[in-house]
C-alpha cells in the first residue's frame, strides 16, 4: 500500500509574511492523523518561516531546487547542505520550468538526484512531454528519456526513495489537465520501466500527477490506481484550496 503524497510548488511566490499566514491556516485545517502525507515547497527564502510554523505538525517541506555541488563558486545557487539546516524532507528536481526556462539538462538532472539521495533527502523528480512531442506521438520516448537518464544508475534500494511526477509540460498552469486515462497509462507506462530495471521496488515508488490540478478535477486523477498523489502549482497557493485537493487523496 502506498502512502499517498500530495505537495504545493509555490514556485516564486509568498513573501515571509505570506508564508507564515498560509502556514498557520493550513496546520489548522490538516487533522494530526492525516492519511496523506503533505509536502509543500516554499521559495528559499520563506523556508526557516515554514519550519518555524509547520514544526511538530504532520505537514512536510521541501526545497524547489538544489546544486548538486556542497559548495562553490555557484553564484545564485543553493546547495544540500545549506537546505538540510532548514529541515527539509524532499527536493523538486528536474521541473519543467528548471528544463525548459532554465535550460536544465537531463546529464545536470540526474546529477542533482543522485546528489539528493547521497544527502539522504527524497528527490520528487519531474518528467513530461512539451505538447509538441505528444502531438506527434514521441510522449513516452520523451519521458523515458528523462527516466533514463536520471535513474538509470540507481540501485533499487536508491530508486525506492525516489517519487516521480508526471508532468505533462502542457497542462502546467495552462488551466487544461491531462485527460485522466492519459495521465493513468503514463503512470502505467513509468511503474513497468520501473518495474524492469528495479523489480519489486516498482510497487513502492509513488507517481504523481502534476499539472492544473484543482479541486474540482483532482479526484479524477487521485482515484486513478498508478498515481498515488498530486503536484500542485497554481492551486496550492491557498491554503484552503490545497487541503481541498489533499482530501481527495485521502
Ligand atoms: C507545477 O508547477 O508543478 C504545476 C503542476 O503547476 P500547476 O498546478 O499550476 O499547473
């Protein structure tokens, strides 16, 4: 049985003062034992006002980006070592706005997963097709590029703390989701590469989805058996709005 995980990327929002509001609402709304586990993902700076609020609570955070380096002459970036002072549980890597806005790379990608795993964090690695690629039927040549590339040189036991979010690029804050059976036979299609290179472990990895996720759509996708939660842009935003789309996976 998996433990379904749902996470709000806050992507470049909420300032300090923002972050403390939304926390002290959502730790209100969420019961202690939620079946759900609950990961949200601040900007950098916000991160020490989330430890600060969601601290003995059930509710998780995380880092939207990482290096993979310690230390450095990185100007602008941020390394493992300085988020885990901040407590955090998982990493966004290899989201489709670090891809395609900042010209990530799938060779940088799987550096950063493997950088997250050896820190001892979870990485929430992201995967999906640009609309062009789906068009012209390349989908799942393009995602399992992006798996390749980024878990090939696991071992099981690695692979196993891994989640994977299928994003199809698309449907992020365009407001038009992925139709539900496209989004299952992507999730279907991710557990059986899992399933061939890792084994059993293929069971355990949890899938999201991600991409215009809202209330009103979400339990069409969290009901489906090969996803096990959600990664939420636009709609995690508020905290009401978030923990709307969390019951659904509960
Ligand atoms: C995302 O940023 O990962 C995302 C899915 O955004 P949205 O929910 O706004 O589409």
């Amino acid at each position: 049985m998996r433990t379904p995980i749902v996470a709000a990327n806050w992507k470049m929002n909420k300032t300090q003062a923002e972050a403390r509001e939304y926390c002290r609402r959502f730790r209100e709304l969420v019961p202690r034992d939620f079946p759900v586990e609950l990961v949200i993902f601040p900007p950098f700076t916000a991160l020490h006002v989330v430890r600060e609020e969601l601290s003995g609570t059930p509710i998780k955070w995380g880092a939207q980006n990482a290096h993979p380096e310690p230390k450095g002459a990185f100007t602008g970036e941020v390394s493992l070592p300085m988020l885990i002072e901040h407590g955090i549980s998982y990493v966004i890597v290899g989201h489709s706005e670090r891809r395609h806005i900042f010209g990530e790379t799938d060779e940088f990608i799987s550096r950063k997963v493997r950088a997250v795993l050896d820190a001892g964090l979870s990485p929430i690695l992201c995967v999906g097709e640009r609309l062009e690629e789906r068009r012209s039927g390349r989908a799942w040549e393009v995602v399992e590029g992006q798996l390749s590339a980024a878990l090939g040189v696991l071992s099981a036991e690695e692979a196993s703390q891994v989640v994977i979010a299928y994003e199809p690029v698309w449907a992020i804050g365009t407001g038009v989701p992925a139709r539900p059976e496209d989004a299952q036979e992507m999730a279907t299609a991710i557990r059986g590469w899992l399933a061939e290179r890792f084994g059993d472990v293929a069971q355990k990895v949890r899938i999201q989805y991600g991409g215009s996720v809202k209330p009103g759509n979400a339990g069409d996708f969290l009901k489906l058996p090969d996803i096990d939660g959600a990664l939420v842009g636009g709609a995690s935003l508020d905290p009401d709005s978030f923990f709307a789309i969390a019951e659904e996976a509960s």
